[in-house]
C-alpha cells in the first residue's frame, strides 16, 4: 500500500512529488526547506532554518504514522559548508538520541538565495 503526504505547496503540483510517501514501514520525505507558503523562514539562518525544516519534517512523518525517534537517514544539503556548525547543532536537538545515519553536503545553490539548508529523511517503522 502507497500512502503520500502533501504539504500543499504549489510546487509538489508544478513538479509532481510528494513532501513524503510510505510504502508498508518505510518513509521517505523529500528535501524540505524552510519555506511556509511563499515566506522564507529566516534568512540565511542555517541554524533557524533547520530547526523550522525539521519541525516540518515531524509533521510529514506524523501524518505517516511515524515519529522522529524511526529517522534512520538524515541527508543535509547546504549552500556553504560554513553552515555546517549550526545545521549540525540543530540536527542535534532533534536527533541527539535517536543518532540517524547522517549525511551533510556542500551544494552550490538552492531554488531561492535566501534558503540555505534542505533537508531529506527515511524512516522506518518497526513492524
């Protein structure tokens, strides 16, 4: 069975994602940023940013059925390398105990200047 989640954004329509999708125990949720309808969510703030990614990534996998505590795979996708500090000590507050796999990347630009991490995740849930 195919479940997908939509945040409603115009561009899961314009594109054709999913901001997540489960089959059976296993969730992915696509690259998230920090955007909430048309606003951008502070600036080039990795730190803020991340926080607001991940709170919306824990709603997606709500909706899945899941929580933060089945994230095994945390992939972070950023513009500078010089986010790395507060895009790892966010991740942090949200995964310190749950210790997901984790990846971080230099990327060369997101679709808006002003956005600075997106972030994706697997979850899988026990059976």
């Amino acid at each position: 069975m195919r479940q997908n989640i939509s945040s409603n954004t115009k561009w899961e329509n314009i594109v054709g994602y999913s901001r997540a999708v489960r089959v059976g125990n296993i969730i992915e949720v696509a690259g998230t940023t920090a955007v909430d309808g048309e606003t951008i969510i502070a600036p080039k703030d990795g730190y803020e940013q991340t926080k607001f990614i991940f709170r919306k990534i824990e709603k997606a996998l709500q909706e899945a059925g899941a929580e933060l505590q089945d994230v095994v795979r945390t992939r972070m996708f950023v513009t500078d390398i010089g986010y790395s500090d507060d895009v790892g000590r966010a991740h942090s507050e949200f995964f310190k105990e749950i210790r997901p796999a984790a990846t971080m990347l230099e990327i060369s630009k997101l679709v808006e200047d002003d956005l600075v991490v997106e972030i994706e995740v697997t979850a899988i849930l026990s059976i």
